[in-house]
C-alpha cells in the first residue's frame, strides 16, 4: 500500500507530502498539494475508463476535469490524476449543496449522450452477491430484493452513475466528481438513491423536497410524469443495495434499511403472488 | 323604572351588550326576558378554552411510496421532516 501510494504521488508532480485522503473497497485516493490521486479498483478497464474521463472533461460546470487525460498503470492498478476541490461538509447535512448538485444532475442528464454503458445497476447486484444470506437480516433483504423487476430501466441519457454527496467538490463552484459509473443509463440511478433514503426514514422529507424540488426546476428530464413513478424500483434497488452493505459492515444504518426492506416484501411480495 | 322591591330609582347599563336594570338604592337586579339567557352563554364562551390551533395541512409531506416510512409527528416551529437517524447522515455522503 506504500508503494501504490508513493507512485501514485509521484504521477502528481507535486513534492507535497502524500495525504491518504480515502480507502473505498480496494479504491485509493491520495492528496500531494492541489493535486489528487485516485488507484481505481482492481479489474477495472482502461479503455471506457479513458472514455468517462474524456466525458467528464468536456463538462465544463458540470464535471471536475482530469489533469491528465488517461489513466496511468501502476503494478496492477490504473491511476488517475485529478486537480483537488472541497468536499461537502458532512457535519450539517441542511447547509449541504442539495439545490446545487441537484441542478448539477439536470444539466449531465441534459447532455447528449454517447459512451460507456453506466454501471450503476451493477452496484446493486454486487451488493446483493456479497451478502451472507445467513447473516442476521439478509433474508429479509434478499425477498427485497426478488421483488424487483428486471433493473434495465427505460430512460436513457448521460448519468453519473453513483450519485451521493460525497461525489461533490467545490472548487470555485460546486462539480461533480467520480467517473467510475459515468455513462448512458436511465437518470433515475442518479436521484434514487436520495430517494431511497427518504423513503426508509433517514433522509429528512424537507432535504429530500429540496433535491426533487430543485432538480425538476431545472428541467430535469429524468422525472416526466409521477416523480414515484419512476423512481419505485431503484429506489427499492438502492434500499437493498444499502441494506446489504450495512449488514456487511456492521453499521448502525442497518436497522433502518432492513426495516424499509421489510415494508417492501410486505407491499410487494403479495402483488408478485398473485 | 323603580326597583319593584325599594321603589327607588333603577338604572340601565349596557354590559357586553345585554341591557341591566340596576336598582340604585338596594342594588339589586331586574333582567328583562331572555337576558338571564344571554349572561348564562357570554360565561360559558369566557371559560371555554381557546381553540387548538389547526394542525398543518399533511398533504405538506412529501409523497412516498406504499413502502415509505410512516411520517414523523409534527414538531410545532421545527422542521416537518424529523432527525430521528442523525447518526446516520454518513449514508448521504458515500455509496
């Protein structure tokens, strides 16, 4: 880990001393000065993830940059270089740029879209197969989970792939970071996840209105008709998605998130039977 | 009019708007017809309490799925959405 960390920062350029600013599963983000490095997770290809950096770069307002417009081999890992922004503090979720990057979301559904198949509903699935079915709640999780239809999601445009706060900086203005799950999909991935959070009780209801509210004010197109409509299934998607992870993690959150589980076998597992 | 009683001189007030006789030499009272009435129902709206204020209107709360949580009991002067998951704010910040 060392020395994936001391190569990442001498890609940087900078002679700063490497800060460890974040490990995510097997991803690595390293800060040297103005500058950032990620190591991408292993397996992941070089050829789309080149083609979600050339997307990000050419979203000016909407997307941070890459520095360099590739990744970089390092051992086993590809690296990217990135310039360093401001993460939303998450001391006060109501002073958070909820408006902002819900504005953010419309503009990237806006564009149009050519490249890489978003891998968003891929997240959900490698949730549920890292999932012990015999840990303690993960039964309830997985009739959650078997309720859902089909996740190919009607709807296409640019989306982001894997929305939350955490993939905003600001850096003169607020942008959305993380080009992993970038590419074409339905752009309700992108607000489900708010959604989902919500609807199982943790996210406020005025934080969730100032989200939809904002997105759909400017002119987010991923919503036509129904805002629940549309967001039903991946917002059931990423309420088990969540819920799995908690599980796996041990973290306070799965309690609630198994509980949402629970309320939708007992709404949906009814209507599937008949 | 005098005071059927003292036969002194009565005298006629106004109090929230029913009329009273009163008499000026034994003080006594004279209500005519149906003031009795009127004074027994001003006292009851006196000790009535006020009226609860209305709650606010629940069509506020965002809408939901069927699955959604039950919404939070209506805090007066704070947020409608409630904060009972403080702790678990990380999940709005990672995936």
């Amino acid at each position: 880990m060392s020395d994936l960390v001391a190569a990442m920062a001498a890609l940087t350029g900078s002679d700063a001393e490497p800060e460890v600013l974040g490990t995510h599963d097997d991803v690595v983000v390293v800060r040297v000065g103005d500058v950032v490095a990620k190591a991408h997770a292993l397996g992941t290809d070089a050829g789309p993830l080149t083609e979600r950096m050339r997307i990000a770069g050419s979203l000016p307002g909407v997307m941070l940059p890459p520095i360099a417009p590739s990744p970089v081999r390092v051992g086993d890992r590809l690296v990217t270089v990135w310039p360093h922004g401001t993460p939303v503090s998450q001391a006060d979720p109501d002073a958070a740029p909820w408006e902002e990057s819900a504005a953010l979301l419309a503009r990237l559904h806006a564009t149009p879209c050519d490249g890489p198949v978003s891998t968003a509903p891929d997240r959900i699935l490698r949730a549920v197969h890292e999932l012990p079915p015999d840990a303690p709640g993960a039964d309830v999780v997985l009739r959650a989970f078997a309720t859902l239809p089909p996740l190919d999601l009607p709807g296409r445009a640019l989306i982001h792939g894997d929305y939350h706060l955490g993939q905003l900086v600001h850096r003169g203005e607020w942008l959305l970071i993380d080009v992993d799950d970038l590419g074409v999909g339905a752009p309700a991935w992108d607000l489900a996840r708010p959604a989902a959070l919500f609807a199982a009780g943790i996210l406020p209801g005025d934080l969730w209105t100032r989200f939809l509210d904002a997105y759909l004010s400017a002119g987010g197109t991923g919503l036509p008709g129904e805002p629940w409509a549309v967001l039903d299934v991946p917002a059931r998607a990423f309420v088990v998605q969540m819920a799995a992870r908690a599980i796996v993690m041990r973290t306070e959150a799965q309690d609630a998130l198994v509980e949402a589980c629970d309320r939708i076998v007992s709404t949906h597992e009814h209507m599937a039977h008949g | 009019m005098q005071c059927p009683k003292c036969h002194a001189n009565m005298r006629t007030f106004d109090r929230m708007g029913v009329h009273i006789e009163q008499c000026d030499g034994c003080r006594g009272v004279f209500l005519d017809y149906g003031e009795l009435e009127s004074i027994t129902r001003l006292e009851a709206q006196m000790q009535a309490p006020p009226p609860a204020p209305a709650p606010p209107p629940a069509a506020h709360y965002p809408a939901q799925p069927a699955w959604g949580a039950a919404p939070p009991p209506v805090v007066y002067g704070g947020h409608y959405g409630h904060r009972k998951h403080r702790g678990l704010g990380g999940l709005f910040f990672s995936s």
